[in-house]
C-alpha cells in the first residue's frame, strides 16, 4: 500500500486536481510541457503547464467544436492529444446527433503540423476504419510499430481489440479482440464492459494493458490489467493474459468510488510513474460527478505496477519529483 509523508517545508496538493474531469489524459511531451484532456462532450479543450499537480490552474484552450450535424456530431468522450512521426494528433470519440448511440459511435482523429498543438490548425482526418463501432481509441508504439487500441461494441458486450496502424488515422488490418468481460467484476446487470485501455510498460520485459472495467455509473468501476511478453506477437489474443482480480478498485475507507478511465505519465524528472484516473465522492450510481485525481504508484518485484488504493481528498500529497511551481 502507497503511503505519503511530507514534512511543513514539502510542497503538497490534494486530490482532485480537476472538479469535472472525466476520462482523463496526460500527454507529458518533450518540451517539458504536459497537455490534458477530459472528455467535455461538446468540445476539445486541452490545459498545458510544465507543473502535472496544478495543471487545471492553467486556461484551458479550445481546439475544435462539434459540428451541428455528421458522424462526429454529438458526445465528445474520451480525447487524447498524441504527438507522432513529427504530428500532433487528437483521438476522440463521438457519434452522429440525427441517430445518436453506440451503433453510430467511433473513434475519430484530429491532425495539427504545428510545432505548438495550441497553435496552428487542427484538420480532420475522419473516423478510424475500425470493423465495429466503438469508443475509447489509444495508441502506443512498439518495436517501431505503431498500434491502435479501443473498446468495440461486439454483440452485448464491449470488447478490446487491438490493430497494426498504416499511418496514424488508418488501420493496416483487420483488429483483434484480445479481451472480453469474463468476470463478475466486468459486469454490472446488463451491460459487460471492458473500456478505456491504455498501454503501460513493466519493469521486466512486460507490457500491460490496463483497463476499466465495468459501467462508468456503477461505483464499483475499476482498473483491469492485461499481460504480454514484449517480444511476444501483439495481435495474437493468446499473448494477453488478463488478471483475475482488479489491478485499482474503490475504497470505502477513503470515499472514493468508481475509479476508472486511467492514463500515465511521470514526475517532470522522469524519477516517479503517476496515474491519472477519474472518481467520485459518493456513492450515486452515476457517471456524475467524477474529478481528475493524481497518485504517484510502484512498482513489484515481479516487474508489475502496483497501485496502491485511491487516496482520499483529505490526503496532502506531496507533489512530482521536479516539480516547480507555474
């Protein structure tokens, strides 16, 4: 279990970092800049500061606005800024305001040349050309590869699946699914869900996929993780090996519920890996009312994250190793 200590002269924060911050994404880049994003449903706002603990102090910037009709017109969830092959990128999901609902839900993409993603502008490259629709999309290069993940509708359930990229908004193949809902804490009455993958890189030839599993209303809404050998094949299923138990669950002691939606960055010093994950204070069977917390996590001896448990709001945290103040 983590625990934090600061002495009088330490600098700390509390959790949340954001009030309203669902889904939330940190991009740490290489100008010493981390960028966020949170799902606001009709836009895509991005906070930059060169501080991770007090980032949403800083004025967010709108990018792009829904249009009034098209495929991409209604529920802007989940974004992700990305930087690749000298590009930004932002990935989000929406669906079509005239037929609104999963059956008309993808994964869509933003590209911007300029050196700054604040500045220049942003052109879109369309919907991924994934087989199912779906939600959720994320990317990770490895051994030089570039990969698409995302959570697809696969008759009643949601599903992980994985695919080789051509380029940064198209797939090369056909995606795989890798995983599904198989245990009880998957599941909350008729939905089966398995969302919000990112990928997270062990400490001992290992690569983790970790997941939210469950519905983000249930308040038992928590992290999965899925485990593969760095050298194994990515697209074969057989490589993942899920955890039977969640990875980053609710705590009761601390009123913390529903934590899920996660990604991963590190301290400004690159000394400390941090999770970025969202929650809530009560217990409301809702998706309402989830913030933006941060956490710094370990690591086990097997090479495997540790996370520790949600650390309650009442919690002076002391703030990433190198931080200084904006």
């Amino acid at each position: 279990m983590l625990s934090f200590e600061a002495s009088a002269d330490t600098p700390t924060f509390k959790n949340p970092i954001l009030t309203e911050g669902p889904d939330p994404w940190v991009y740490k880049h290489t100008d010493g800049n981390y960028y966020m994003m949170v799902t606001r449903g009709n836009r895509l706002d991005v906070w930059k500061s060169r501080s991770l603990s007090n980032i949403a102090q800083s004025t967010p910037v709108t990018l792009w606005k829904k249009p009034d009709s098209g495929p991409n017109s209604r529920d802007i969830w989940a974004p992700e800024i990305h930087f690749l092959q000298g590009k930004w990128y932002i990935y989000y999901t929406a669906t079509d305001a005239k037929n609104p609902g999963d059956a008309t839900r993808y994964v869509f993409v933003l590209e911007n040349s300029s050196k700054d993603p604040l500045q220049g502008t942003w052109q879109d490259k369309g919907k991924v050309n994934t087989k199912y629709s779906g939600l959720d999309g994320s990317l990770f290069t490895h051994k030089g590869k570039l990969y698409f993940m995302y959570s697809a509708y696969v008759g009643p359930q949601s599903v992980l699946c994985i695919a080789p990229m051509q380029n940064p908004w198209t797939l090369a193949s056909e995606e795989v699914m890798i995983a599904k809902p198989t245990f009880q804490w998957e599941k909350h009455k008729e939905r089966e869900i398995l969302e919000g993958p990112q990928i997270l890189r062990g400490k001992k030839g290992t690569l983790h996929i970790v997941y939210s599993a469950s519905a983000c209303w249930d308040d038992n809404y928590s992290l999965g993780m899925l485990t593969a050998s760095d050298n194994s094949n990515l697209l074969d299923p057989k490589s993942w090996q899920k955890s039977s138990s969640p990875v980053f669950s609710k705590s009761d002691v601390n009123k913390v519920f529903g934590p899920g939606h996660n990604s991963f960055t590190t301290s400004p010093d690159g000394t400390e890996d941090w999770i970025v994950y969202h929650g809530k204070d009560i217990a409301n069977g809702e998706c309402s009312g989830r913030s933006t917390r941060i956490q710094k996590f370990s690591w086990k001896p097997d090479g495997t994250p540790d996370f520790g448990i949600p650390l309650a709001t009442s919690t002076p945290v002391k703030v990433p190793s190198g931080e200084k103040p904006n």
